[in-house]
C-alpha cells in the first residue's frame, strides 16, 4: 500500500516540532538555574515568549495537518495498544513465574477439634470402613489403607474396595501398622475415642461425624482434602436422585413410617427423628421419625411397650451380621409370632428390606445414597412382606 505524502510530512514537521519545544524548555531550565532573579526573570519571559510562539506554531500546524492525516493518529493508538498488551502479558508471565501459596484446610470434626492442614494430603489413612472410608471413596480418592470389622465384606456400593489394601480391624486399629504407610492425615469413625491420641502421634487426625446431615459431612471431609468442587458436583446429583425418588414415592406423601430393627436382646431398636434416615425421609415427603427421648438416632423399646410404636406402615430393617450376630432366627421368630400384632405401625403392612439396605440405611453418607434410593423406591412401592 502507497503511504499519503501528507503522512509523511506530519510525522517529520511533530518530530521537529517536538525537538524544538524540548530544547526550548532545555535552555529556559537551564537559565533559571545559574542566572540571578532579574536575569531569571527576563530570560524566563523570553523562553515563555518563545515557548508560547512554538506551541503555537505547533497547534496551527498540527490543525492544517489533522483534516489531511487521520490514519497517522489511528497508527499511533494502534501502537500504544500494542504497547499495553505486551506489557499485560509481561505482568501475567511474572505473576505466574512467583511459587504459589501452599493451600490450608481447615475443618472441626465430630470432637469439635479443628483440624488444620498445611496442604492437600496425598497418603490417607481410614480407619474404619465406615462414613470416614466412605466419604473418601465418594470424593474419588482412595485410602493407602482400609480398616475393616471383623474382616467383612464391604458393602455392594463399594465395588470391594478393589485394588485399595485393608486389614482386619479385630481388637481395634494398629497404631505401628498404620505408621508404616507414612500417612499425611489419618480419618476414623467415631467408635473408638480411646484411640484417638495413638492416632494422632501418627499424623493428623479427622473423626467423621455420622449424626449430622450427609451433605454437611461431606462438605467438611472435601474441605479437608481439597476437594470441594467435587463434594459440590456429587451434592447435585444426589438432590436431582432424592427428588426423582420422591416422585416416585408419591402415594407415601406425608405418611408416618416405623423405621426399626430387632435387637438381640428382645427389644425393637427404633431410628428417632435425629437420625439420618428420618432426614432422608423427610426429603422422600413422609413425616418425622419417632421423637427422640434424649437427641440419640436410636432407642430401645421392650416388647412390653411396642404398643407405643404408632405409624401409617412399618419399614423392618434386618441388621443381621452386626457386631457378629446373625439374627435370621429372631427376625423369623419377632415376625412371626405374637408380638408383631401389637405394633401398631405394623397393622398398615411391614416392608421389610435386606441387611444390604439395612446398614445403608444406618449409615447414610454420598456413598451409598443412590443405592439406598433404590431400595426404598423398590421395597415400598412394592407389596408389603405381611
């Protein structure tokens, strides 16, 4: 492209403009400086007079020039542009030369201790296979290490815990076995307080509370380990599988659910409204569990006083296998002799769901939520079991 030779013209008459009003402000700076007041004063007026006449010049000059030359301003801002952009990215690629800070979590556990990090753990610990192990799981990380009880499969949301190393937990968890994977943060359920100062001459600990709501769990053991994005992500999917569950179960709109177990002992262990099923019922539309006596998830109630158990139905949950029980033969014998018929709850129908959906129902977390949705859906929208 051929330059305008009045481009040309206005870039050498500024640049000598601009020489002649720098070396004019010069000489006036100049003088004032080694001259006395009088002769300061003249020789100021004189360069005032000249530098006043030069800018002048310059102004009449540069509005002759202006209507003629536009594209020499456009090239110009073009160029501070320019300018600004390197300089943006020289500022970027310093910024991301500087080391990052070393990220901190901080969270307060089920013993109301706060637990504080200096960066994401990368060797985990879990002591039990219970909400800490399944929380992790949940969060995509997997423990160098598993406790399990009495060496128990784990449960079928867990996929077996494959490729993930575990030990028998028998008498409790081995503090010297546990040093031996070097872990960077140990998290345990809270069962066994006793073991908590072995665990944290260790490393850090983090006990997982189990009373709270799941969502709250979660979102503290993310916080810990760096992965709250994920908590976030998992969080809405549940909601979107609680509320489709829901629907599902729309006929149960506001109903009264009996949610308990027979005990070994010969009493009905009922889940109060403090547990965590009752807070996922509550979500699922039914009503409060039984109220509570004393803030506990559970409590116990003699065949003698079942009479009290009211409720539009009766969710039987079989907890054989806990604590090394098998409790077939008691659930047969409560089921079927005469002391179901004075529950009340029981007269709208017991649904009676397996040891599986039991322990999810026990342990409510984002692990196996999914899975204890569709059991409830299939259990109470099917026919009762008597």
């Amino acid at each position: 492209m051929t330059s305008h030779p009045s481009g040309r013209r206005t870039a050498k008459t500024r640049r000598w403009l601009v020489a002649l009003l720098a070396l004019t402000l010069f000489a006036a700076a100049c003088g004032g400086d080694d001259s006395p007041d009088d002769a300061s004063s003249d020789s100021a007026s004189d360069s005032a007079s000249a530098s006043d006449s030069a800018s002048a010049n310059a102004s009449e000059m540069a509005d002759d020039d202006t209507a003629d030359d536009d594209t020499t301003a456009d090239d110009t801002g073009a160029g501070d542009a320019a300018d600004d952009d390197a300089a943006d990215d020289a500022a970027d690629d310093a910024a991301a030369d500087e080391p990052a800070e070393a990220p901190e979590q901080r969270v307060t556990d089920q013993r109301g201790v706060e637990v504080a990090l200096d960066a994401v753990p990368e060797r985990v610990v879990s002591v039990w296979d219970s909400i800490d192990a399944q929380n992790l799981l949940a969060l995509g990380i997997e423990p160098v290490l598993i406790g399990r009880v009495n060496g128990g499969r784990p449960a079928p949301w867990l996929d077996d815990y494959a490729g993930i190393e575990t030990y028998d937990l028998g008498a409790g968890p081995s503090v010297e076995l546990l040093a031996t994977y070097q872990p960077d943060l140990i998290v345990t359920a809270s069962y066994d307080p006793d073991s908590y100062p072995l665990l944290e001459g260790v490393a850090p600990l983090y006990v997982a509370d189990n009373s709270i709501p799941w969502r709250d769990e979660l979102r503290r053991m993310a916080q810990l380990v760096g992965r709250t994005a994920e908590a976030e992500a998992l969080i809405s999917s549940h909601d979107a599988s609680i509320a489709q569950a829901r629907e599902a179960l729309s006929d149960w709109e506001g109903a009264s659910l009996l949610v308990a177990a027979v005990s070994p002992s010969s009493e009905l262990v009922a889940f109060t409204d403090e547990s965590p099923i009752s807070a996922l019922l509550e979500e699922l539309g039914f009503a409060p569990l039984v109220a509570s006596f004393d803030g506990s998830a559970t409590q116990s109630y003699s065949f003698e006083v079942v009479s009290e158990l009211a409720g539009d139905a009766y969710l039987f949950l079989d907890v054989s296998g806990i604590a090394g029980f098998d409790l077939e033969n008691v659930n047969q014998d409560f089921l079927n002799g005469p002391i179901i018929g004075t529950v009340p709850a029981a007269a709208g129908g017991v649904y009676r769901v397996s040891a599986e959906s039991s322990a999810a129902a026990r342990l409510v977390n984002a692990a196996n939520l999914t899975f204890l949705l569709d059991e409830l859906v299939a259990a109470l929208t099917a026919a009762p079991t008597q």
